[in-house]
C-alpha cells in the first residue's frame, strides 16, 4: 500500500502519499489531487455550458 516516490528536490525516496517532502521540506503535487481538480473544472465548464444554453 506504501508507495514510495523520489523527491525531486533532494531525490530521496519518501512516501507518495507525503504533501511535502519530510527530509527537505519541497511541495509535492500530488497527482491524485490534480486529476480530481481536472475533472471538477471540466464538471463546472459542462454546468455553465448547460446554463448559458
Ligand atoms: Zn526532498
């Protein structure tokens, strides 16, 4: 279950599902999270399409 991923930063191996690095502390986008923003903006543009219909 415990994926682990390489910290572009300071490139030591870390637990994917960590929002920051814990040994150098970098921002990590996690790629769950924007898929997730992907599909809600594509949600909110099929709603205003509907609206303006
Ligand atoms: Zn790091």
């Amino acid at each position: 279950m415990a994926d682990k991923r390489e910290c572009p930063s300071c490139a030591m191996e870390i637990d994917a599902d960590s929002d920051v690095c814990p040994i150098c502390g970098y921002d990590l986008p996690r790629q769950r999270t924007s898929v997730k923003w992907a599909a809600l903006l594509m949600l909110l543009l099929a709603i205003l399409y509907l609206v303006l219909m």
